[in-house]
C-alpha cells in the first residue's frame, strides 16, 4: 500500500470516527461548545464588523401582494428554532404515549420538580434584580428554561460512567421545564396581536388535531399544515417557538403493533418474490404505517437539529463582544447575576430540593438506581440555560443592547458554574455516598446455572446469551425470527438462556404452561411452539397446546398451578428485577446486559465484540424504547 493511499485511509478512519462520536450526546455538547467560542472569538476580533453585519443582512421572498422579510438572526431565532421547538413537542407527546409520563408517579415527581425548577430561578432573578432598583426586570424569563440537548450531552461526559435513569429522570422534568419555558416565550414575550392570522393559526392547529385523531399515517400533510401554523403566527405576533412546540404536541405517537410489523414483513415478502416500483413502493408504505409519524419525523429531525440547527444558534446569538470594558461592566450589573444565581442557584435548589422533599412526602419516587446525590448534580446541570435563554434575552432585551450583552454574559458565565457544579456534586456522591452509577443494574443476576437455567446449546459453548422473555412479546428473538440468525451465525459456539418476564395479560400463566411443559422435557419444544401462536394463550389454548405436543395433560395441568412452578417463574421475575430487565426483549451478552436495538444483527455485533475482548459502543437517542 502507498504512503498517498495509506494516509488517505487513516484520514477516512478519522474522520469515520468523528462523525460517529459528533451522533452521541456529548459530542453535540462539545461541538455546541467549540460553536460558542468561536462565535465569542469572532465577535472580539478584527473581523467582528463582519460578524454582526452578516446576521443584519436582510433575507426575504415576496409572493405577490405577500412576502415575508427578516434579518438572518431572526430567521435562525424565529425559523431554524421552531424545529428544535417542534422537538421537544414531538419528545413529550412520545413521553406521555409511552415513555416516562405515563408512569403516573414518576410523571408527578417530575412536573412537581420541573414546575419547581421554573418558579425558583425567577424569584431568585426577580429577587436580585429588584433590590437592585428593578432595571432589567423583565428578562426573569431568562433563567426559567433548560437546554435539554447541552445538559445530557454535559451529563454524559462529566456524570456517572453509566446514568440512564438519572438521564431518563432529567428528560422527564425538561420535558416540563420545556413546556413551561415556551409558554412563557409564547405568552409573554410576544408582540402585538393581530387576529386573523392568529384564527389561521388556531385553525391549522385544530387541523393538525383532525389528522391525528384519523390516524393519518403519512408525513406531508403534517408538515404542510405545520409551515403554514409557523407563518401564520409569525403574522399574529405570538413568537413561533409556541407554535413549533403545540404543533409538536399534536403529532401522534403510540407503540409499534405487531400487526403493522407483519403486514410490513408480507410486503417485503412480495417484493422479494416479485421486485417492482410498484411493490417498492408498498413496502415503503408498509414501513411507514408500521412506525408513528410522531417517531418518523423525529428520528429525521433528530441529528439536523443537534448538528446544524442548534450549532447555527450558538453562532448567532453567543457572539458577545466584551471589548470595551464590557466583562467588568457586566460583573458588576445585577442583571448579570440575577442570571447566573438564578440559572446555577435557581434550578440546584428547585430542583434539588423539591424533588427531595416530594419523595419524602409521597408525592413520587425517584427511578430505581438514581440516588440523591445524583439528582442535585442533574439539578446543577439544568442550570445549563443556553438555548432557551439567550432566546429570551434577545426577546427580552435585544442582542446588542447593554442590558442583552450583560444577561448573555451571565448565560455563559452560568454554563461554567453549572458544569463545574454538578461534576463536583456527581464525585462527592461517589466518593462519599458510594453513588458511582445513576442505571439500573448491568450485570445478569445470578449467573446462569446450568443446574436451574433452561440451556439451548452446548454447556460449555464459548459464548452465552440471556434472553428475558414474554411469551405474548411480538419482538421476543423467537417471535421475530432473530435466533434462528444468531444459531446459523454461530452455531456451537453459543449457548442461549432463556428466563421469564412476564409483564403482558397472558403471560403469567403461559410462563408457568411453560415451565409445566418443562417438567416432562419439553420446553424448547414446548416454547417454539408456542411462539407461533401467541394470539392465542388463553388457559384452554394452553391446555390444548399440551395435548397436541403429546403431553401427560393431568400432569400438565397439576403442575401449572403448582407452588414449584409458580415459585419457578417468580424467581425469574426477581432475577430481572435484580439485572435491570425492565422489559422485553432483553438480552444479556456474556453476562452483561445490552442496551439499545436488539435486532440480530446488533445482537451478533455485541456477541462477536466480546468474543474478540471488546465493547460495542451504545448512543443513547431521546425517544423511548418500545417494546412486546
């Protein structure tokens, strides 16, 4: 190989590498901070005319008697946000559909903390402000909001090695957090209001509200419908981030179905037998069907916005020139600091605190695995405004107003203090309180007993696989077809385990049915069985089942409510309970569990990662797991 080929490889290595680490969360925050000071390093040197000349720059079209002209900041603040805006709408309609919001004591704890965490920082500000004679104390709403996507990014490079309850925790209070933050935007930092866009956009919204109660499955007609909601109210004078944000409330969500799955596996089947634009174009439809437009656009919408759009509003609004005097001017200013305690102060105490003491009175419960010393370091982090607040504060006071340079600079001031914070909080919690994690369990418990564990494949294979299974879960690896792929791939290296989680309507009784098979050696037989007729697990179906597999029926029926049987089941239940198996499928590769997809191809990858000493590496996404 040439020394030119050679170095042009290592370079698509890098870059390969970059990429994949810039689609994790901390790489975002860390490109979102490299954004930053390059807009504060371009804004203080010779070339700063250039900057602040080329965001007044006026953009614009006109469509006959109609046109719409604004500088670029306001394109980047009133344009590119609304699909940030439209986001975080999207994440809490999936949250309430079937993420954490639907778990009505976690849901509590988090609006209790999350309306805490609004209310604090703007007495705090409000406070500070006006004992100091009351200039600047309307931007209180600068301090209220959490950038959601730099917080989780800073969490995963300076919390818990592993922190995906605590992750799941702070998502859930930003949701409210989010909610509230542009509200407020909405409501009270909005301008004049001019009626009949304003029926324009009432009118687009209910239409939205239409498409979702229709199950309208395609994309288009929500995101027409949501340009037209924008522009109209641009018009009205209500600011467009509360349109992005309802707009994103009102698209659909709910769980995949597994006979949207099937239907999609026919289509596919008929394209494999009969490929053609037109069967093409069926299984694309299929796909879509099977999948919430909710989930859809989100995951299309996901990395632009953490990339692109966000980065541009870093560059567009962190730009401070603090020549001049500007940084002493600004550490003297109340409003400064009005921001800073409030963001860093604020948001660790009303957060912090509130959530403390609500669980001490009842009123929720922290994820399992999250501790108390956890949550006060994410509470430091929430003090991470950016986003929202340099928003605000253009709304609020204008960018290059006194008043705008001073209350950024605390903005900025304030992601230092909240950074530094909440690592010395995570550490102490480590060090003292022995909170070295903020995760459910990793680590399968107890190992598997060849003695106890159901075994498929040799004892001693080089590989082990644990699978918790659901006889009524549609993505179980023996509903879907994915352990007849990791068989052929890996044959007598792999030994499969399987144990019982069961959580669906039928699938107490048919994880006993099973184990009841078990007692007469069947239950391999007895499960791949089974598996294929799991609209059908009704006792009498199971019944059934066992004569036609040519079981001892009276025995079978003895044992399936037998305490052995039922003790058999349960002490699977605690297993999972006890290696964080919330849900099913899940999988434990070599005694680890595995996060994120479970298709076989990431189940291969893993068990071939291990195999070869290695790990692969896991990118957490905003939307939650759906499950069987």
């Amino acid at each position: 190989m040439s020394a030119t080929s050679f170095g042009a490889s290592s370079a698509n290595v890098s870059l390969g590498r970059v990429a994949r680490y810039l689609r994790t969360e901390s790489g975002a925050a860390v490109l979102l901070v490299i954004v930053t000071v390059v807009a504060l390093a371009w804004a203080n040197s010779p070339l700063s005319d250039a900057y602040f000349e080329l965001w007044h720059l006026d953009v614009g079209f006109d469509f006959g008697p109609l046109g719409l002209h604004m500088d670029l900041h306001h394109w980047v603040n009133d344009g590119l946000m609304v699909v940030f805006f439209f986001l975080i709408g999207l994440e809490v309609r999936q949250e309430f559909a079937h993420g954490s919001l639907r778990d009505r004591s976690r849901a509590g704890l988090a609006l209790i903390a999350g309306v805490a965490g609004v209310v604090l920082p703007a007495l705090v500000y409000v406070l500070l402000v006006g004992l100091a004679g009351g200039q600047g104390l309307h931007g209180w709403g600068a301090v209220v909001g959490t950038d959601t996507a730099f917080m989780l990014g800073t969490l995963a490079i300076v919390g818990p090695r592993l922190s995906g309850q605590l992750r799941v925790f702070l998502l859930t209070l930003t949701v409210v957090d989010d909610f509230l933050a542009v509200s407020i935007i909405g409501i009270v930092y909005s301008e004049e209001i001019w009626v009949v866009p304003l029926l324009i956009a009432l009118a687009s919204l209910v239409a939205l509200w239409w498409l979702g109660r229709t199950r309208q499955w395609r994309a288009m007609p929500y995101v027409l419908i949501v340009i037209v909601l924008w522009l109209a109210t641009l018009y009205s004078g209500i600011h467009a981030s509360l349109a992005g944000m309802a707009a994103g409330l009102l698209i659909p969500a709910y769980a995949t179905q597994r006979h949207g799955v099937v239907a999609a596996r026919q289509l596919f089947r008929d394209f494999w037998q009969s490929p053609s634009a037109a069967s093409a174009r069926a299984v694309d439809c299929g796909l879509s069907r099977g999948i919430s437009v909710n989930e859809r656009l989100h995951e299309f919408l996901r990395l632009p916005t953490a990339l692109l759009i966000v980065p541009i509003f870093a560059l567009a609004n962190a730009g401070v020139d603090v020549r001049g005097g500007l940084l002493a001017e600004a550490f003297g200013s109340p409003v400064t600091w009005g921001v800073i305690a409030g963001l860093v102060l604020g948001k660790l105490l009303g957060i912090g605190l509130t959530t403390l003491v609500a669980v001490r009175l009842g009123l929720g419960r922290l994820p399992e695995g999250v501790g108390v010393g956890s949550v006060f370091g994410g509470a430091a982090l929430s003090g991470i405004g950016f986003t929202v607040s340099l928003l605000i504060i253009g709304l609020a006071f204008g960018t290059t107003s006194d008043l705008g340079r001073q209350a950024t600079v605390g903005v900025l001031v304030s992601m230092v203090f909240a950074t530094l914070l909440g690592w010395l909080i995570f550490k102490v919690a480590a060090q003292r309180w022995g909170e070295k994690t903020a995760d459910l369990p990793m680590v399968l418990e107890p190992p598997v007993d060849p003695e106890i564990d159901h075994i498929r494949g040799p004892e001693d294979a080089q590989l082990t696989l644990v699978e918790y299974v659901d006889f009524e879960c549609a993505y179980c690896a023996h509903a879907t077809g994915s352990w007849d792929d990791l068989r052929a791939h890996f044959g007598d290296d792999l030994r499969y385990v399987v144990r019982h989680l069961p959580h669906h309507p039928h699938g107490p009784i048919a994880a006993r049915a099973s184990e009841a098979a078990a007692n007469q050696g069947m239950f391999w037989p007895w499960l791949d069985f089974v598996f294929t007729r799991q609209h059908a697990l009704e006792r009498e179906h199971l019944i059934g089942y066992a004569a036609e597999l040519g079981l001892d029926v009276e025995r079978f029926i003895a044992d399936l409510d037998s305490t052995a049987v039922i003790e058999r089941v349960e002490r699977d239940f605690a297993s999972a309970v006890a290696s964080g198996a919330h849900a099913t499928p899940t999988f434990f590769v070599e005694g680890r569990r595995l996060r994120g997809s479970y298709d076989a191809r990431t189940v291969t990858a893993a068990l071939e990662a291990s195999r070869r000493g290695t790990r692969t590496q896991e990118v957490p996404s905003l939307a939650g797991r759906t499950t069987g």
